[in-house]
C-alpha cells in the first residue's frame, strides 16, 4: 500500500487552517476544489473536522497524556489494522494526539485516519463509545450509531455489486435509493437487505430486532424470510430460524437519536432495563406492584438523576439508593 504522504500532509495543514480562519482566498479555492474531486475527499474531511471539533471540546478537561495516549492508540490499533506512520509535522501530530485521546475518553469516534486514506479496498470501522454518532457512508446514506456500537463497510462501493454494511449493536440507517445496487446488512446471523429507506436495528447476543420506519425492507435467515413496511417490526430470537413479523406501536426506540425517551403506555421494567443500559446503573424495582405500572410522558435524556425524579413523579413512586443499586419503591 503506497500513500502520498507529502500532498496529504499539505491538505490536512490547509483544512485546519481554514477551520481557524486562517486560509487565504487561493488555499480556500484549493480546498474546494480538492473537495470536490471526489465522495472520499468529501468524507474524509468530515471525520477531520470531527475529531477537530470534539477533541477541542474534550481539551480543556482531559487529564490524559497526550503522548501516551498516542502510544496507547497505536498499539490497539496495530492490532486490529494497519497505521501509516506519516511525515511528522505540528498540525498532524496534534490531530493524532486529539484522535487518541477521543478514541481513549470514549467520545464516540473512532475512523483511523490510515484506513481512510487508503486504497478503495480497504474497510473502514466506524465505533462509537459512551456517546451516539452521526455518519455518513460512501453512497451519502447516513447512519446514526448508538452508544458501544459499531459499523464496518468499503471506503468506495462504486466496484461493488451491493452496498455491504456489518454492524454490531445498534444503530438506525437513513438509506439513499438505488435500485442498481441494493443495501445489505449483516448483522449477527441475520441479513438486512433495502433499496432506499430508513430503520432501526438493534443486535444483542440473544436477538436481532429491526423496525422500519419508511420504505420496504426485508430480513433474511437461513431460509426464513419477513418483509416489512413502515410500523412493522421483526425479532429474530438467536438459533431459532422463524421469523415473526408484528406491528410496532412505540417510538422509545428512537431515545439514542432524539435525546428524548417517548414513553407512550411503555412498561415501568422496560424503562428500568433500559436506563441500566445507558447509564451503566443498577436501578432494580423493590415492589412487585410498580412491574405493572405503565408510564406514558416524554421527557429529555439529561442525567439518571434527573431521569429517575421524573419517573418518581409520573408514577408517584420513590426512588431510594442503597449502596450500589437504586430501588423503585
């Protein structure tokens, strides 16, 4: 693999000084028109402006090492794929460092700039950490990933018959049409496949749940298949080939996008099951009764403690700590 370190140091040093207003009129030009050359131009400027943003945000209140957070990085990511080592200069070794350090705090992103700038055939592994992230694939398709997740596709599906994704967690897809070239997604033992539409997935080691939202899609295991339309959902139970289709009367599925839980007559456990898994708490219900009680109120994703004296005051129930754990009583 062969890259032209010298012309992609050059426009990394162009693209921060134009984030900081510092570009000329001619650099400005050279930088739209490097933009427009090509898709992969396009996103690569988007993941550097990302990590340009977000580690700017982080540096005031990271405490980590700078340089041992790079040597850190570089050894998890030599494991899993390869890293070019680039010709050293200031504004590189600071967006590797700021990439480093995100990647480390758990931020939500993680495109390693070697897999980016790499041929055609290479992978890119998108991965999220504590937080949920927006991006957008090669075809303008754009995929919101939730928290702990992760999405693996080419860099360039021009040579490619399908459009081919593998995603582990959860995420939801936002699809451009393109009848020419359909849309798969692996996903545990389940295949996703859609020519333009917009649905949730979400895969846990016991089952894969997918949730349409528009446009026509169709699920495949084994020799079982489902298609859905809008409202309808599937979950496909791990070992067990029958596929069945239902409708779905909820949007809480939507909280990781929206910032908001809309509970409409959800479950009091199935609120609680979630919580845990977003806050990485153990909130358990104390009282037999309350695993029957059903909350319908929206209200913002802020903190577990603003989240929990909301539910206290809908279902008029109290919400007690005790060591570790937090019991609704």
């Amino acid at each position: 693999m062969i890259v032209n370190t010298d012309s992609n140091d050059t426009m990394d040093d162009l693209l921060v000084k134009c984030m900081l207003g510092e570009a000329t009129q001619p650099e400005r030009e050279q930088v739209d028109f490097w933009l427009k050359e090509n898709n992969g131009n396009a996103r690569y400027y988007e993941h550097f402006k990302l990590i340009w943003t977000q580690s700017r945000e982080l540096a005031a209140q990271s405490k980590v090492n700078e340089h041992e957070a790079w040597n850190r990085f570089k050894t998890r990511t030599e494991k899993e794929t390869p890293v070019i080592e680039l010709t050293p200069n200031p504004w590189r070794s600071w967006i590797r460092i700021a990439a480093a350090i995100l990647v480390l705090a758990g931020v939500g992103w993680a495109v390693y700039f070697s897999t980016l700038k790499s041929g055609s055939g290479e992978m890119v592994t998108v991965k999220s950490g504590s937080l949920a992230l927006i991006d957008t694939l090669p075809d303008g398709s754009v995929v919101t990933l939730n928290r702990r997740s992760s999405i693996s596709y080419p860099e360039q599906f021009a040579h490619e018959k399908t459009r081919q994704i593998t995603l582990n967690g959860e995420a939801f897809f936002d699809v451009q049409p393109d009848k020419t070239k359909p849309f798969v997604i692996t996903v545990n033992d389940v295949t996703v496949t859609v020519l333009g539409t917009s649905f949730n997935i979400k895969s846990t080691a016991k089952q894969t749940e997918v949730i349409v939202e528009t446009g026509l899609v169709e699920v495949v295991k084994a020799e079982e298949r489902v298609k859905l339309q809008p409202k309808e959902k599937v979950i496909v139970q791990d070992g067990e080939g029958e596929l069945i289709k239902e409708k779905n009367t909820d949007e809480f599925y939507k909280y990781y996008r929206t910032k908001e839980f809309v509970c409409k007559d959800v479950p009091l456990p199935e609120l609680v099951e979630k919580l845990n898994e977003i806050y990485q708490s153990r909130i358990v219900i104390g009282n037999k009764r309350l695993e029957n009680l059903r909350i319908n109120t929206t209200f913002e994703q802020k903190s577990l403690s603003t989240d929990l004296h909301v539910i206290g005051q809908t279902l008029d129930i109290k919400v007690e700590y005790e060591g570790d754990s937090i019991v609704l009583k």
